[in-house]
C-alpha cells in the first residue's frame, strides 16, 4: 500500500484544529527530504493557530515563503502581521494592521479572490481606515463565488463583509448558512470565530453585531473524560451508553482526551469513535502494562474492545513511558496529563474543555480514580458532568501488588536541568568569574524561592533542582534565563559569541530517599534521567520543557506562561524523542 501522501494528513489536521499534529507531519515530512512549499506554508500556519507569531515569522522567512507565488503562501505574510497587530501595544496596533492590510491586497490586486480581499478589508477596518474597507466589503459581496457561496468559508466571507458593512440582519443570515456547510470543519469555524473575536475587541461598536455570530460559530467544547472501571456486563453496559450518549448529544464535543480502561473510559471511546469524533488516548504508562493493570481486571473481553479504540484513535500518547512499579500516582499523573492536554486544545481552538465523569458518589481516599479527577478538576474551576453509571460491578480481578522499594517514596515534582553553552573553552582565568556570575545569580534566584526548592545541586557549569509545582518551576526558570542571559565579555571572549545557559523542564513522578553520599535528601528516576537529556538538544538561551509539564501547567486557571510548541525532538543520548515546548512570559495578546 503507498505512503500517504503528507500534505493531504497535515491539511487534514489542520482542518480538524490539531494543529501539533499538523506541523508535525510537515516538519517530519520535510525531514526526510520532502521540500514543498505546501508543508512548508502548513508548518507556519500551525505555529501562528498556535499562537506563536514570531516563530510562524521567522520559520516563512527561513523556509523563503516569500518568492513563492502562491496566493494562500504570499496572504499568510499578511496574517502573521495581524497576528502581531493583534499582540501589540495600542500606539503600534494600528501601523501593524495597516501592513497587513497592505500584504493582504497585494495578492488580492494581483489575482482577485474572496479571502485575500476579505482580510484585506478587514486589517483596514482594524487599521482605522473604514472607507477602504467598506469600498472592498462592497466588491468582495459581488463576487460571484460570494454572492451565490457553495462552501463554508465562501458564505462566511459574505457575514464578515456584511459586518463590516453595519448589516446585522444580513450578518447573521450568511453564518447561519455557513455553518451548514459540510465543510465547516472543526479548524475552519475556530478560524472565523478568533476573526469576529479580534473585529469586536479593536472596533468595539461592531460587538452587538458580532454577538450572534459568535454564538453560532462558538467551537464545540474538548472533552476530557473518566470513569470507574467494571467487569463486563452487557446490561449494565447498555444502560450506561445510553445515559452517555445523551451526555454527549447535549456536550456536543469535537474532540476528546482520556485513557482506556475497562468500564467507563471504554464506553466512552466506543461512543466517540461512533460519532466520528477525534479521540486522543492518554495513558499513564506503558501499553501492555496497563492493560495488567487496568484493562484485564475487568475480564478478557475488554482488551478487544481497548485494543480496536486504540488502533481507531486519532492519536496516542503516554504520561510517561515507563511500566507500573506499584506507584498509584503514576494513574493521577497520567489523568492531569490529559486534563492540561485537552486545556491546550482548547485554548486553540478558542473553546472551554469539560470532563465527563461516570462516578459514583463515594467518600473517596485514594491518591488517584475518578472521584479523584473530578476533584482535581472542580478545584481548578472547571466544570464536570457527571454521570451516575448505576448497578455495576467494580469487583475485579485486579493483579497481585506491586511493592515499592523500602525507604523511598514517590512524588511529582518538577525539574530543572540547565548548563552552559560554551563552558568547556573557558580559560583557568575565567572559571573564577563563572562561578560568581552565573552560577552565583543562579543560586541567588534559587534563593529567593525558600522552601519551594526541594534540592538543588550544581557540578561544573551544571545545575539540578527539584521544585514543588509546575508554577513555581517556570517562575523560576524564566527568572533565571533574565538573569544570566547577560554573559561577562571576558566569558563571552572565551567560550564564543553562542555561549549561554540553556535550560530544560519537566515534570513527573520522582523517587526521594536519603543519598548515603551527601547525607541528605534526594531525588533520582527514570524522570530526573529524561529531564537531565533536554538542556542538550536546547538552544542557548531557551527554555524547552516537555509536553507533560506544558499540559499540567495548563491545568491552571491562571495563565501567566507561554508554551509554544517546537516539535518533536530526539533527546541527547540516544534517549527517545519527545514533544517540546518553549516556554515564554505570557503576553497581553495572549491573555487576551
């Protein structure tokens, strides 16, 4: 059978609003030497859905998007300076619309066509020139492909120049009628939404006119979902996906995110997959130890039916990729994994993530199950639908235990690892400066953060710490990439003009015990070893964190970091690959 073809999955995925998915099939593809400018226009637009405009900017330059004479690849130059216009202080906003706008009816004079004259009009309007955008509203609504639209976006042109034109009743008409279309995607109706959004935050008079629209193109929320795990019982089963389905009728999801064992989260997939909905698989550690530990118990014919949800999901992935050591928290890292992954999805999409839960009401004391999750859920602020799952049977067959290992314990805590670039070309003369300069402002940000620093330890140009929280860890890191991102001349003379502190972040679950050696506290794992493989591969001056440490810290209501997707990345010493991030102050556009 032949290879399916790359730029067909990353416009699939695009249009689906999974944008990681996407840039990562063009990026993958155009590693194994499969240049188009098609991935490369797909790669940058996946980054800018993602928020993260300058480097969407720089990877169109790099890539020579530019001298392509593509109307979709040149207009692109235009939606990037929107986005920057969207991000910007109020005394530059205007000029940025403005070169947007410019961009945008470059193309559109070159070769007409409804989306580069729709955008162009509406960067006027956001610019503060209105007749310009009236005059192309105008032209734009007798195109014939807009006067009599045969698609989604087609017919959402005609609302967007109907809005610019002040004609509400006509506004509305189009996006009723566009959302219709068997084309309005996931992806494509997100796209129309943060667009109304951005007309009624800049021209705020339109905002009634907006409003209606916007309900009607509101994305449906990402679910996260959980439950009790059961023995097979078709009764109870039937009963069950019944109340199920009639939670997702009135739900309405796209997308959702959870694990796969027996019971609930089974009955959920199925129900997902049905509806030909995405389903993101979330487990808490290796495949087939899970199926021992939570797929088996419930009797063998679960592991058919995780087998075949499994092969139908859209994607997999996995908290962690080591097996079960008896740890039940590796079940509540894994759930939170999942929870933040369908938060960041959700802020692409510019949507509310909700979890649906089948649990029981019960005093629950467990570190890790369901009522657990929804716990964790509802303090954050989020809402949970809840479902009673009746009359089953939660006597499994569970595996014998697995003890822990005598004087340890298991947490989840975040790490840093960082070095510097550079190090090993300083001069015997310069190690002295190295150690108060850098290494001193890193130990004085470590300083101020008390007893939220559970160990820390330094060798060489090297630094190790253990932080209570995502929050905390990120504060730090950000705070320590300010401080040491100003590198002495004489250093810099020595170890080159690329030299810096590079640094990487994780978080997972972590044994602490006492170290014979330093007489004191430790922490050690197959966590601290993956973390310890990141500062590597970062460049200097960045921090890179993993995609388990992006999505718990997405589980915070507060917002106050940026994490911009960069890939997948093949760690130092030959120790896997993963999805990274780069982390980054979280800007007003941002919040916005």
């Amino acid at each position: 059978m032949a290879a399916a073809d790359p730029v067909v999955l990353a416009d699939d995925a695009l249009s689906r609003g999974d944008n990681l998915e996407a840039y990562d099939i063009a990026m993958s593809a155009r590693e194994e030497g499969i240049e188009t400018p098609r991935l490369a226009y797909i790669a940058t637009l996946a980054l800018a859905r993602m928020g993260d405009t300058n480097m969407a900017l720089d990877f169109y330059e790099q890539a020579g998007l530019g001298a392509i004479d593509d109307d979709d690849i040149l207009a692109l130059w235009g939606r990037l300076k929107k986005d920057l216009a969207e991000k910007a202080d109020d005394d530059e906003r205007a000029a940025l619309f403005a070169e947007a706008s410019k961009a945008y009816r470059a193309v559109y004079e070159n070769r007409p066509s409804y989306y580069t004259g729709i955008n162009a009009a509406t960067t006027a309007l956001l610019a503060g020139d209105r007749p310009c955008a009236e005059e192309l509203a105008h032209k734009i609504l007798e195109d014939p492909a807009v006067a009599k639209p045969s698609g989604f976006y087609a017919t959402a042109t005609a609302a967007e120049a109907n809005v610019l034109l002040g004609r509400a009743s006509e506004a509305y008409a189009a996006i009723a009628d566009a959302v219709s279309w068997s084309d309005a995607s996931v992806g494509s109706k997100a796209s129309t939404f943060r667009q109304m959004m951005l007309i009624a935050k800049v021209a705020p008079d339109m905002a009634e006119t907006i409003a209606p629209l916007l309900e009607a193109l509101r994305p449906s929320p990402v679910l996260v979902y959980t439950g009790h795990m059961f023995v097979a019982d078709a009764a109870a089963e039937a009963a069950l996906a019944e109340k199920i389905e009639a939670a997702l009728d009135a739900l309405n999801p796209d997308t959702a995110y959870g694990a796969l064992a027996c019971g609930a989260d089974i009955i959920v997939a199925e129900a997902i997959l049905r509806r030909g909905l995405e389903l993101h698989v979330v487990l808490p550690f290796e495949r087939e130890d899970f199926v021992t530990q939570s797929v088996r118990p419930g009797g063998e014919a679960w592991v058919e039916r995780f087998d075949h949800c499994l092969e139908r999901a859209a994607r997999v992935s996995y908290a962690t990729d080591m097996g079960y050591i008896g740890d039940p928290n590796m079940f509540s890292y894994g759930s939170a994994v999942a929870m933040g992954l369908a938060r960041m999805r959700a802020r692409h999409l510019r949507t509310s993530a909700v979890q649906l839960a089948i649990a029981q009401k019960e005093n629950n004391s467990l570190p890790a199950g369901t009522n657990s999750d929804v716990g964790i859920w509802q303090r954050l602020g989020h809402h949970s639908e809840i479902i009673d799952p009746g009359a089953i049977d939660r006597k499994l067959d569970r595996p014998p235990d697995i003890a822990m290992p005598e004087g340890v314990t298991r947490v989840a805590h975040s790490m840093i690892f960082a070095d510097f670039a550079g190090f090993s070309k300083l001069s015997e003369a310069a190690l002295p400066l190295f150690t108060s300069e850098i290494l001193g402002r890193a130990g004085a940000v470590l300083d101020e953060y008390g007893d939220k620093v559970l160990y820390r330890n330094s060798w060489g140009d090297a630094l190790y710490a253990v932080i209570a929280t995502p929050i905390d860890a990120a504060e730090i890191v950000l705070k320590l990439q300010r401080q040491v991102n100003d590198v002495p001349e004489l250093l810099r003379d020595c170890a080159g003009s690329n030299c810096g502190m590079r640094i990487g972040l994780h978080h997972g679950p972590i044994y602490r015990g006492h170290d014979a050696v330093t007489m004191r506290t430790s922490f050690f794992g197959t966590e601290v070893t993956r973390t310890a493989r990141i500062e590597p591969v970062t460049p200097t001056g960045e921090v890179y964190a993993t995609e388990a440490f992006a999505a718990i810290l997405a589980l915070e209501t507060e917002q106050r970091f940026g994490t911009h997707y960069v890939g997948r990345v093949q760690l130092a010493k030959d120790y896997g690959e993963l999805a990274m991030y780069k982390l980054s102050p979280r800007d007003s556009g941002e919040a916005a």
